[in-house]
C-alpha cells in the first residue's frame, strides 16, 4: 500500500527504526574486530598510493597497511523502503528498457514523465577491492536509484507511483565504469541527499534482480548541495537539508569518507558526481 508523501517524513528509508539494525550489525562488526583493525579509508582515481620509502620490514609492513586500508570494500548500506528490485514489491530490473545511461525519463508502460531538476551525471568505477582497487570489473552491472526533486521515488511516493524515472542499470565498462545521466536529488526530511545503489556481478545477474554484491549509498559533499537547492524547485530541501548534516544522518553517521562524491560542474550547466567503489 502506498503513503501519502506528506506521512512519509522519516518514511523515506524508514528512518532510525528501518536503518538502525543495519547500522548495529555494522558497529558490532567493528566492535568485536577490536584492536585488528585499522581505520578504514575508500580509495579513489585522485588519490596518492604511493608505497611508503623502501628499506626497513616496518616501511613494508605500514606501506602493506596502508595499501589494505585504502582500498577497504565499499560499506554496505540499506536498500531503504524503495529499492524496485522486487524484495518490497514492485520488480522494474526485470522490465524491458531498464537498461539506460538517461535516467531522467520513465521507460515502458509507465506514464512518461520526465524527473526536473539541476542535471546531474554519475560516474560510478568499480574495482577489486583485493586487488588494491588497481583491477577495474569489467562486466559487472550497476543498478542506480534515488529520489526526484521533490523527494519523491518512482512507483512508490503518491504521485509518482505509475513512473518509474530515476532507476536505471548499466554494464561496466573496461575501465570498470558506468555513466548515468539524471537530475540532482532532493533532500527530503530525515536524510541526507543520497544516491542508492547495488552491484552485481553480471548484466544477467542485475536484469534477473538476482545475486546482488554490494549494496550501498553515494552522498554529495555540503557545498554542492547549498548551491543546488538555491535553484528553484528545491525549495523545500533548504529547509530539510538545515535539519540534518552527515554526522548526524543515521546511514554517513558512522563514517562517509568512501561515499562522499567528488564533485565538478555548476548549478547553471549542471554537475558531476565520481566515486570509486572497491567490491
């Protein structure tokens, strides 16, 4: 059964009482790990991994850390209430056309419309994790999701419930890359502005909505967020994204150093969001 979106505040995601269970698997993990473990750090294209200087075990040792650490698996988030995947209802992965770089549009016998908003492209690089996020996937598939500009999601939020704009899945290219084109997300009440994501390890895994990776969540750096929600349309996200910041949003709280986008473009010809995500 659908909600209104006017009782879905806190709704989006479920809240604290959705995403809490997952985020205490998370800290009791890391808890009973104790002292073995390092802080974790996500890597990324930009990033400097040089070994430390040779000739001592100890350099090789920390230089051996260091590389791990960098390129930790990406965390596992929640799917939230809206996922589209078929394990809350409604299955679009397995519907013909759901295979896109152009997410702004709804596909299929949905009812046409076109999701408004600051444009926005999302370029996701997948790599091994074991490797030392030096070996891209090539051939795995990403299914990519998140709300409109009004905070709504397709086929879920009252309104919205026959589009199915905003989700879309494409196979990884040599680099490991996927490319989405759509519009920059509103902050609803309750949550910071988010991307969702899952990676499978093949096309045929992700249009059978089967055998999912990784599951996890992209957020935008504070800064853009401002700049973008000065835009008209976005005015409801000011106020919600005053409410909130990432060390108080309960999936980013416990840390976002490997979600956080890296961010170019402008509000006047639209942005680029990056991230690389080790699997």
């Amino acid at each position: 059964m659908h909600r209104h979106h006017d009782d879905e505040v806190h709704e989006h995601d479920r809240g604290l009482s959705y995403d809490l269970p997952v985020l205490a698997r998370r800290r009791m993990i890391r808890l009973m790990a104790g002292a073995t473990l390092v802080p974790l750090v996500g890597c990324s294209a930009d990033e400097d991994t040089s070994a430390a200087p040779s000739g001592s075990a100890a350099s090789s040792s920390s230089a051996s850390s260091s590389s791990s650490a960098e390129c930790a698996t990406i965390p596992s988030e929640t799917a939230g209430p809206y996922p589209g995947d078929g394990s809350n209802g409604v299955n679009v992965l397995t519907e013909s056309g759901v295979v896109r770089s152009d997410i702004t549009k709804s596909f299929g016998d949905s009812a046409g419309g076109t999701a408004e908003g600051v444009p926005l492209t999302v370029t996701l690089t997948v790599v091994d994790a074991a490797s030392g996020c030096g070996t891209p996937k090539k051939g795995a598939a990403v299914y990519l999701w998140h709300a409109d500009r009004d905070g709504l999601y397709s086929l879920y939020s009252e309104g919205v419930t026959e589009e199915n704009y905003l989700r879309g899945v494409q196979e990884t290219d040599d680099k490991g890359q996927v490319t989405f084109k759509s519009v920059f997300p509103g902050c609803y009440d309750g949550r910071w502005p988010h991307i969702h994501f899952e990676v499978y390890g093949s096309l045929a895994d992700a249009t059978a909505a089967t055998s999912i990776t990784n599951t996890s969540q992209l957020a935008f750096p504070k800064d853009t967020c401002e700049t973008v929600y000065a835009t008209d349309g976005y005015e409801q996200s000011v106020t919600n994204l005053g409410r909130i910041s990432l060390e108080t949003d309960n999936i980013f709280s416990d840390g976002y150093s490997q979600q956080l986008a890296t961010m170019s473009g402008s509000a006047e010809e639209g942005y680029t969001a990056t991230l690389t995500v080790p699997v």
